[in-house]
C-alpha cells in the first residue's frame, strides 16, 4: 500500500532564488523514509533496518515545479519498488498543496542497500525486511 | 502573557554524530518561529518592519536538554517580546518538547526593523510597536515562567 505523509518546510530550505533548494529534496524525501520506516508500530523490521544499516545508493529526481517556502507541509507519496536480494528502490511523488489545485512539483526513485555498519559490507536482505518493504507496494493510482 | 506559538517537526537529518539534535539547528528553529511571527505582523498590519523587514543582529541560546527526535518528533516553540526599542525588539523563545512541555532550550535573538534598500536599520511605526507589545513578556511574568519551567 502506497504510504503518505506530511512534511513542513522551513524558510531555510529556500536558497536566494525565493523557492526550496534542489538539495533540500533530498532530506524531504529522507524525512519521509523515516515516517515510512516508523509507520508500522506491529512490525519492528524497519526500525531495525534503519538500524542496522540501510545506505543511499542513488537518487533521481525529477525537478517539475517550483515550491517555494509556505506554512503547508509537502504531501508525499512514497512506495517500494524492485525488491532485490541486496538492495530495492523507493519511489515518490511530492505534491504541493499550498495552491486551490494539488501540484505535482516532483518525482523522484532512491536505490538502498543494506549494510553491515560494523564490517563495512553490504548484506542481503533478511525475509522479514523484505515482507515489510513489500507492504508499500505502489504505484499509487 | 501571551506567547506566539508554533509547532514544529524535526528532521531525521537534525541529529549528528552524537546521535542527538545539533546545537546548530537550534538557530533554525528559532528563525522559523520568527519569521512566522513577523509573517503574523504582515497579515495584521500589512507591514512588518516598517514595511521593509527585519534583520537579525543577535542570537543566544541556553541548551537545557539533549533532544533526540525518535522521542522528540515535535517542538513547539514560544516566542515572548521581552524589549522593545525604536528599531529593534528583543525576543525571548522557549523551545519545548511538544508531547511533554519539558523545556529544550531557552533562547534570545534580537531583531532590527531594516531598510534592505537603504542597508540601514528604520524605526518600527506606532501600529508595529503596539503590535509587538501583544506578546510582551514583563519582568513578573518571566518569573513566573521560570518557576513553570
């Protein structure tokens, strides 16, 4: 199931051309891996991923409207996608709800990897997390 | 003594090494709630600063807890007027742990009514200054804040 959630922005996110920098996309899109991560009280696996190690691999994302800084929070949709052995990917949609119509202002997919932080190495994916990441199946409708 | 408050989500990213929310991010959180309450004065009077801005010319904070924001998602943040002079204003912001009203840090900065044209600091006008003294915090009431906190 597609997961959303909310995410304010803050006036320091702006850069001096009035609207959020590029590179604050990167944390909105974090912040909303956390939400994700924290979203299911029942099934500890991903607060144990986050735990235990899960690295940036890639991000793309795909820059389509200005955003600039408002009092409402960024609506973000996120779900996973490719679940591999060794990695998968996140997907979202970052909607700005600030005009009379919802805004799409960007798309983006982030590869992840698990790791072992103590030995450096990537590590596969336990049944357990992969159960929980597929639990965020999308795309969204 | 009433404050302006605003609520506010952490970030994953607010906590560095030390697995705790840096002491710098503290700065933003208190220009957010600034510049929200100069956001209040604007849609009020239709000016904020005389109708240019405001520029910060002084910071301080008093750090009274670790914040960690697995425990903390959210703060509120109380902003006091404690001094007002012909061009500035002197803040007093409380930041607290929205769930449990536990005090995080106690914070001051001082705002200039600013002319960005001119690059000079202006006087605040007499709606302004009646304005700010909405949320004036006396001597009194600060006491009794304290002892709350």
């Amino acid at each position: 199931m597609v997961f959303q959630t909310k995410v304010p922005l803050r006036w320091g996110d702006m850069d001096a051309y009035g609207h959020c920098n590029n590179a604050a996309f990167i944390t909105y899109l974090e912040q909303a891996r956390v939400h994700a991560f924290h979203s299911r009280p029942d099934d500890n696996a991903g607060v144990e991923l986050l735990l235990s190690g899960v690295v940036v691999v890639e991000h793309t994302i795909r820059y389509r409207r200005q955003v600039p800084y408002s009092p409402i929070p960024l609506r973000i949709l996120l779900w996973t996608d490719q679940i591999r052995s060794g990695s998968y990917t996140t997907a979202y949609q970052i909607w700005n709800d600030q005009g009379a119509q919802p805004e799409l202002a960007a798309t983006a997919q982030t590869l992840l990897a698990p790791i072992n932080f103590a030995t450096s190495r990537p590590r596969r994916l336990t049944a357990g997390e992969k159960t929980f990441l597929q639990g965020f199946g999308g795309p969204p409708d | 003594m009433q404050p302006y408050t605003i609520e506010m989500q952490l970030r994953w990213s607010d906590e560095d090494r030390n697995g705790h929310v840096n002491n710098a991010r503290f700065m933003t959180y208190s220009e957010d709630a600034r510049l929200k309450w100069l956001a209040v004065m604007r849609h009020d009077l239709g000016t904020a600063g005389a109708g240019n801005g405001a520029i910060l010319a002084r910071q301080s904070c008093d750090y009274l807890a670790q914040v960690h924001v697995a425990t903390t998602p959210m703060i509120a943040i109380d902003t006091y007027v404690v001094r007002l002079g012909t061009s500035s204003v002197a803040l007093r912001q409380i930041v607290r742990d929205l769930a449990t009203d536990d005090w995080l840090a106690d914070m001051a900065s001082t705002l200039v009514c600013f002319d960005y044209r001119a690059n000079s600091p202006a006087p605040f006008n007499d709606a302004e200054r009646e304005w700010c003294l909405r949320y004036h915090l006396s001597e009194d009431d600060a006491a009794a804040l304290h002892q709350k906190g």
